[in-house]
C-alpha cells in the first residue's frame, strides 16, 4: 500500500505539480513510511522471542497489531 501511495503521488497532479511534491502529502507519507517499518520491526520481535521460547511476547503482538491495524 505504501509503494502504490508513492506512486500516485508522483502522478497525480494539482495545481499544475504533483502531489507529492506538496508538503502536507509528504509528510503523510513519511508517517505512513514510519509505521510500516515499526509494524514490521515488532512483527519481527514477536517472532523472534516466540522462536527463542520468551514468555512475554503478547506485548510485540499486540503493539504490532495495533499499529497495523492503524494503517
């Protein structure tokens, strides 16, 4: 989702640029940008401390849940 945002930033165009050259785009896509490689980190943290037998892994689930479900 993220790939296919950049991408029509670049193509879409208002107001004669396009519309990821407007700032307000550009951060919204760097926030996007931000929680995707949070989720993915924290994905990844819960499946290596489900791997390493760690006891306490709901708190890597449920906060990489939560941010990919605020994607």
């Amino acid at each position: 989702m993220l790939e296919e945002s950049i991408a029509y930033a670049q193509v879409r165009k208002t107001f004669g640029k396009a519309i990821g050259e407007h700032q307000a785009i550009q951060i919204k896509l760097a926030d996007m940008a931000t929680r995707v490689e949070a989720a993915r980190l924290l994905t990844e943290s819960a499946a290596e401390a489900y791997d390493t037998g760690e006891r306490w892994i709901w708190r890597q689930e449920w906060l990489s849940y939560l941010l990919r479900k605020r994607l």
